[in-house]
C-alpha cells in the first residue's frame, strides 16, 4: 500500500497525503501537531480556546476577573491569543522545519476574525496553514492573504462551497487556497455541516459528494488544488481507489479520531481509556449544541441527561384556550401557564419523579428538570463568557448590543464549560466528549491491542502501510 501512496504538495510543501484533525478547545495542540508535522504529515492545532504554557510548561488557567459577559470575552480573547502563539511556537520546535503546521478555528467561535489576527500576528512564520469550519468562512480568504498564509475552508458539499467561492474566495488571492476540506456531516466528529436539506437520519456516501465538489473545482480553474477528505476516515486502505482517480484529483485525508489515542494526545488517561471501549453505536449525532450545529458525541451520562432534559418538554400558553385549558402554577411565585390536559397528566408525574422546575424555551414549549439541575442552567447561562459568535443557550452575540434578541434556551448547554472541563481532566461521564463516528473501531483494531497506545511516529507509519 506504502508504494501507492505519494507525497502531495499542501501548504507550498511536499507532504504526506495525512493530516491531523484540529480538534478544538485544546484537544489537538503544539506537542501533537508537532509530532506529525514531525513525520512530513501536517499537524493540526486548536486555535479554538488553546492552552496557555507558561515557560516553564505549566498551565495558565484562565480565571475571570470581569464581572460582565463582555468583559469576560475580552479576558478570552486575550488568552486565546496569547496561548495560540504559544501552542504555534510549540508545535515549530517540534518539528524541526519538517511537514506543515496548521491552526483550526471555528468561525461560530467569539470574535473569530480578532483571534485569527491575533494569533497569525505573533506567529508569523510559524504557521503555514488555516482550517476553518463551524460556518460559513467568508473572510478566511482575505485573513489568509494579508499574513501570506494557506487557508482551507471546511464545507460539507459542493453548494457550500460554491457559495464561498462566489461570494468571496474569487476576490481574493486564489493561489493561497491551499485546499477544500469536504467533512462528512454524518460521520466527522464535533460539529458538523448538515444542511436543512438533508436527512441525518439518512447518509449519504461522499464519493459522489466529493465528485460533485471537484466537477465545479475543475470548471473555475482549481483542478490542481486539494481536496481533503475528513470524517470517517480510518485506514487509507479504505480510499485506495480514490488514489489517482480522476474524478476526484489530488486527494489528502485528515485524520480527526485515531489521534486521540497517541501518547502525544493531551486528552486524558480516563478518554483515553473511554475510547478502547466504545463500541458502534456508542456516537451520537444530535443537536444540543449552543450553535445551532448538528454535532457528534459520545453518549455518556451528559448526553443522556440532554436527551431527557428534551423528552420532558411539552407546548404551554400564556393564556387558557380551548386546546391549552389546564392551569399550571410553576416557579417561585406561582405563574400560570396552561397545558393540554394530555400534557398536564404527563406534567405531573413528572413533577412527582421529583423534576418540579419548569423552564420556558424560546418555542412556547417548557422542559421540567429537578432543583439542582435548574440552579445550574441558571448559573451557565449568567457566566457566560462569549465564547461564540451567538449562542442560543445564554442568548449571548458577540457584537453589537451583545443579545441574540431571543430567550435563553434550557435545552442545550454551555459549551465553553463543559469542553474545558473534560480538557482539564474533568469527569468523562458527565461532560461532552466528541468524537467521530469510527471510534468503535479503536476496541475492533488489532493495532490496539491489550489498550496499546501508540506514537504518532507509530501511528503515521501505521496509516503509510495502509492500516
């Protein structure tokens, strides 16, 4: 397989056809990012919320001083940036001058643009490539071009990128398009890009997709651009007849699961572990997220929580009418509100199982949590910090009057929360831990054995032979 399989120029550099998924919120960082730029692949960092090494290599936690949310997202900002360089510099020394460093960031992350200038800024030189995803990137074209860096859009079908191009990416320097990263929306882990227009119950193979991406690449001159394929990618084995094949062009794959399980991974010895578990089915695609984006998790017990959090929800009336004619006092002060008598009857054995706070969403429905359950949303959703561009969760917008102009919604979560806790060796069970849909096969992977742990020298020269 090693013999098919050649080098390909990304970022101004031949590489291998391997690159590391930037998992955000410090999931990838500078150590392995370096590792595989290291091995002539391209690493991949988080830009999203990075860890802050101090120079001695210890964590800067980031501890708010700000008393309002838009204080508090300056403070983010600021450390972003400062732990985006620092990750950059980690990653340089690493891997010695060989492979590519790339940065991913989230474009529905808070003040994405700041960060992105920011970061590219102080690290100039040190970084050769962005990735961007969750949105839609316009500017990332013309953030690109003023550092003279690659950029690499994430899309999930030929429309998405078609709009970009037209919209954008034509104005702008087109030779620094370093490639288009076509991301499986039903298999890639995080957030995905799964448009109104399509079934998440109902996949769709990306062959065809990514025929489809590279037909409109060819008719506006990009034919010789790459394409990536993220998002269920496991073996290259599996791709091989996608190698030299016409109708899709130069091809490279990026890798989002298997590096996690590297020893140079900074997730936590208990996800890790979690991972050599799962087994298929164990991923769950839904749509809690704060932004709005269908995403991809492990079903824990915090996902569980979130899926019965949602099954109690029931439509409500400020007013009696004919439909909603049964009077229901909730909260502290008793307000009315009114329910069918179907969902009164279900209400109130709710209630009874000890789930006795009601909380209004923004769709006239309201979900039934317990005491403790509810002081807690109330607290994330006051510290608040701004970590994305709107939020549907605290109603927070990172510009302007800084409200979405919507009600709070109870039914999803704090994002920032909950990433930063499992990053920081939280509870595996009881915080959101994404991944691909493939992770099942870390248990099936003879590789694994015995809850072997490789290298990413090991896993790239494992990924070269084909397996």
């Amino acid at each position: 397989m090693k013999d098919k399989i050649k080098k390909i120029v990304i970022s101004g550099k031949e590489v291998w056809p391997i690159i590391e998924g930037g998992k955000g919120i410090a999931i990838s960082d500078g150590g392995s990012s370096g590792a595989f730029a290291a091995e002539d692949a391209v690493g991949t960092f988080s830009g999203a919320n990075p860890k802050l090494i101090d120079n001695n290599g210890e964590l800067v936690p980031l501890i708010y001083n700000g008393r309002t949310r838009n204080e508090k997202h300056e403070e983010l900002i600021e450390y972003s940036i400062k732990a985006g360089i620092i990750q950059a510099r980690i990653a340089e020394e690493i891997s010695k001058g060989r492979g590519r460093i790339h940065m991913n960031v989230l474009w529905e992350m808070g003040a994405a643009e700041r960060v992105l200038h920011g970061i590219l800024e102080g690290a100039k030189g040190l970084i050769h490539g962005i990735t961007c995803g969750a949105g839609m990137p316009y500017r990332l074209g013309e953030i690109a071009a003023k550092y003279q860096v690659y950029y690499y859009p994430i899309i999930s079908s030929m429309r998405a990128f078609k709009a970009l191009w037209k919209r954008a990416y034509q104005k702008v320097s087109s030779y620094l398009l370093g490639g288009v990263v076509y991301e499986d929306p039903w298999l890639a882990g995080g957030h995905n890009g799964l448009s109104n227009g399509e079934d998440p119950e109902l996949p769709q193979a990306p062959f065809e997709r990514v025929v489809e991406l590279r037909s409109f690449m060819n008719e506006i001159g990009l034919s010789e651009t790459p394409i990536v394929m993220a998002g269920g990618v496991w073996h290259l084995k599996d791709w091989e007849y996608w190698f030299d094949n016409p109708q899709i062009g130069p091809i490279a794959f990026q890798f989002g699961t298997r590096p996690l399980l590297t020893k140079e991974s900074p997730i936590s010895a208990e996800w890790k572990k979690k991972l050599l578990t799962l087994q298929e089915g164990d991923i769950f695609l839904n749509k809690f997220s704060p932004t709005g984006f269908y995403s991809s998790a492990v079903r824990n017990d915090f996902i569980r929580e979130l899926q019965e959090r949602n099954y109690r929800q029931v439509e409500f009336s400020e007013s009696a009418s004919d439909k909603f004619n049964s009077e229901l006092a909730i909260g502290a002060r008793g307000r009315k509100i009114y329910l069918s008598p179907k969902n009164k009857e279900q209400v109130t054995k709710w209630i009874e199982d000890g789930y006795t706070e009601g909380m209004k969403t923004p769709d006239s429905t309201i979900i039934f949590v317990t005491p403790n359950r509810f002081t807690q949303i109330r607290e994330d959703q006051v510290d608040c910090m701004g970590c994305l561009s709107h939020c549907r969760f605290s109603n927070w917008k990172d510009h302007g009057d800084h409200t979405t102009g919507g009600k709070p919604d109870p039914r999803s979560f704090c994002i920032q929360k909950t990433l930063q806790n499992i990053v920081h060796d939280g509870d595996i069970e009881n915080e959101l831990m994404f991944s691909g849909h493939n992770a099942y096969k870390f248990k099936q992977d003879p590789f694994y054995n015995n809850g072997y742990i490789p290298t990413v020298k090991e896993l790239v020269e494992r990924m070269l032979t084909g397996y």
